[in-house]
C-alpha cells in the first residue's frame, strides 16, 4: 500500500510504531556505553598497545630525568643578591639559580601527554563514521552519543594517567605526592582528548590523528619555556593564545610543584617573574578540565554539522 493510499489512523499508527522504534535519550545514552565496552572487549590488543606507549613515554621522560641531579635550585637570598655586581644583579634578584629544568619539564610532559593522548581520542569519533551517520539518520540523538562516548573514555584517560605516573614519577624524583601529580596530569590528557576529538570530526580518519598530533606538539610552545612567559607577556592579544592553551596551565602547574617545599621566601617571586602565577596551582589543574570540556562542546557542535561524504567514505 502506498502512503498516498493510507487513511489517517493507519498514518498514525505507524507514527507510534516509529516513535517507539526510536529509543529515549538516556537509553540510547546507555547502549552507546555499552556499545563501546564491547568494543574494547572485542579488541584488547588495541588498548593494550596504548597502555604499552605510555609506558615507554613514562620510561623515556622517566630517563631523561635521572641524568639531571637537580631540577631547581632557590635563588640567592635577598641580601647576598643585592650584593651582586651591577651588571648581574636583576639575574641574582629574579632568577634562580637553578630553574631551566622546571619549564623544560613542562614543555616536554605537556607534548608527550598530548601527542600520545591524541592517538587514541581520533578512534572515538574518527573511526567508523559511517556507522554514525546511518545511526543519526535512523534517529538516533547526537548528544546521547557524543556524551556515551566521551564519558566512558574518561575511564582510559584515568588509565593513561595511571599507568605513565607508576612509571614517570619514581624515576623523575619529582617533589609532590602522587595525588598532587595525578591532578596535573589527569587534566593534561583529558584537554588533549577534547583536542583529538575535534581534530577526528572535522577531518577524515586517515589524516586526523597525524593531525591532532602535530598540533599537540605544535601547542607545548605555550608552556612556558620558548618563547619564555615574561617575554609573552609584553605581546599585547596575542599572549591569549597562551591563556586557552592547557600547555600553559599544566606547565605552570608543574613549575609550581617542582620548585615547592623549598622554605624560601623568594621562590614565589622568581616564578612571578618568568611570567607564572604561583598561588593559583588548584585553577592550573581546573583549566586542563575546563578546556577539556570546551573542546568537548565544540566536538558536539562539529557532529550536528558534519555531513556525510559524497562519495560515502567516512
């Protein structure tokens, strides 16, 4: 029978058929979790390789840092640092002795993090496109799959995190706990999840996690270290780049946590002059979330926009 030959009751009953056909939102929202556990399940290999590359990204950094014997060294006292020879004298007052190591810790944690993050955020949305599109089309709800998706990748951000910190922290010897740790490093790779999430919508597969990748490491400039913060600073505007990069937060973070417990009064203030803010490490590792979850809404705007290709490759 075609639809120009139904009667109205018959039109509507197949609207009820249709209507319940279709899911609600939260029990669409429990099968796309369900759907990923399967999917790991089903291929193991693929998360055990990711746990393998945080290791070795653990160890690698974990290394390099063994063959430093100190990572900061306090500045001098202000009345030994006031006794310096005039053309020294602003570096005895405003530099440590020692401080190189805290912003490049920053810089090489911050784009390790972020690159390796980013190879397993362009699968959650890059991957099987096709499969999405034929859902939304069926009706499914792009906000019950975008929040599935993303929340149930927070449990293997929580691993990633995990695993490089068992790794890392005894052999970087850092000052801190491991909780003071995790709450840097959770953050760092939850924005850089976000990032790779964008990256995977808006380009093909093929190329998103190269990337995402490369912006990553592009994004660790903003840390702190080169160009240095005080010299950013003077750069009017631009230095917002810098505001709304979680390299930034992160770096400060670790710079905060690797020159405390010092007992010296001038510590704040050497910070304060290589452009970090040192009373605001809790806000250092909220930004990384709150990042995290601006790159998160603009994924979901990408995924209501996004169309299916012509040729029909995803």
């Amino acid at each position: 029978m075609r639809y120009s030959e139904m009667h109205q009751g018959q039109i509507q009953e197949l609207a009820v058929i249709f209507d319940r056909a279709v899911p609600g939102f939260w029990t669409q929202l429990w099968l796309e979790l369900k759907r990923c556990a399967i999917i790991d399940l089903r291929a193991p290999s693929v998360w055990v390789i990711d746990c393998v590359l945080w290791i070795i990204a653990a160890l690698g950094l974990g290394i390099a840092s063994l063959n430093s014997k100190e990572y900061f060294i306090p500045p001098l006292p202000y009345e030994l640092a006031v006794l310096c020879p005039s053309i020294i004298r602003e570096r005895c007052l405003n530099k440590a002795i020692q401080d190189l190591a805290i912003y490049s810790l920053g810089f090489f944690v911050t784009m390790v993090n972020g690159a390796i993050a980013c190879v397993w955020a362009s699968r959650t949305f890059g991957l099987n496109k096709s499969v999405f599109f034929r859902d939304r089309e069926r009706g499914m709800s792009v906000t019950a799959y975008w929040l599935a998706r993303w929340l149930y990748d927070v449990l293997h951000v929580l691993r990633a995190s995990l695993i490089y910190l068992a790794f890392w922290l005894p052999m970087a010897m850092q000052r801190g706990t491991f909780g003071d740790h995790l709450g840097i490093i959770f953050p760092l790779q939850f924005a850089a999840y976000g990032l790779g999430y964008l990256v995977s919508v808006l380009m093909r597969y093929e190329r998103a996690s190269i990337v995402s990748i490369v912006i990553a490491i592009g994004l660790a400039v903003t840390c702190g270290l080169v160009p240095p913060l005080d010299v950013v600073l003077t750069w009017g505007p631009m230095a917002a780049i810098w505001f709304v990069s979680y390299n930034f937060w992160s770096g400060q973070a670790l710079a905060i946590l690797s020159s405390s417990n010092q007992g010296v009064e001038r510590v704040d203030h050497i910070l304060r002059e290589a452009g970090y803010y040192p009373d605001l490490f809790a806000l250092s590792c909220a930004m990384g979330i709150i990042i995290g979850l601006v790159y998160r809404l603009l994924t979901l705007l990408a995924l209501k926009r996004v169309h299916r290709p012509k040729h029909g490759a995803a």
